[in-house]
C-alpha cells in the first residue's frame, strides 16, 4: 500500500515556473511520475522516471518540464517551466509499485494567459 501526497499547484502566468513535489509513504519500487486532467479531457502522461532515473515525456512538455526523482526520500519532482495556458489542469502524482499503480489526490495548476 502506497499514498501519495502532492504539492507545488497554483496559479501562475503564462511564461512562469511551478514546481510539484510528491511524496510517497514508503520506497516506491517501480515508476513515479505525474499525469495531468483538464476538464472534460482524458487524463494524459506528462512524465515518468524509472528508478534507474530514465525519463519519459509527452511531446507538449519536452524541453519545458523537468522530472527528477530521490528513491531514498520516496519522492519525485516536476519542475514546470515556460508553463502555457493550455498546462492548466489537474497533476496527478502516480506510482508503480510492485505492478501496482497508485495516484495522488491531484494539484491544481493553473496557467493565465
């Protein structure tokens, strides 16, 4: 069993930085990274770090967000830069541990034009 506790949302202009924090309660033993949710829109990858530290991202992100990750304090970050209106949405941290996925309640991000 997993829980995952976020922070690091809010509202920033077009062209500012948010960072989102995860923290898991225990050593997660696959995959973290972070999802996002737009209203009315299906929840979409924005990126994942293995535990060896290879990344993956979607395309609308690549060369804006960053992900990292420390196993030894069970958390993975997200810094967002060059943020865009269309980043705004819900961030969802998520984790694979031992085959099984867990997520975050969710953070608010919010980009005004």
């Amino acid at each position: 069993q997993v829980q995952l506790v976020e922070s690091g949302g809010g509202l920033v202009q077009a062209g500012g930085s948010l960072r989102l924090s995860c923290v898991g309660s225990r050593r997660i033993s696959s995959a973290m990274g972070w999802f996002r949710q737009a209203p009315g829109k299906q929840r979409e990858l924005v990126a994942i770090v293995t535990t060896g530290g290879s990344t993956n991202y979607a395309a609308s992100v690549k060369g804006r967000f960053t992900i990292s990750r420390d196993n030894a304090k069970n958390m993975v970050v997200l810094q967002m830069n060059s943020l865009k209106p269309e980043d705004t949405a819900v961030y969802y941290c998520y984790a694979n541990h031992y085959g099984a996925e867990y997520w975050g309640q969710g953070t608010q991000v919010t980009v005004s034009s």
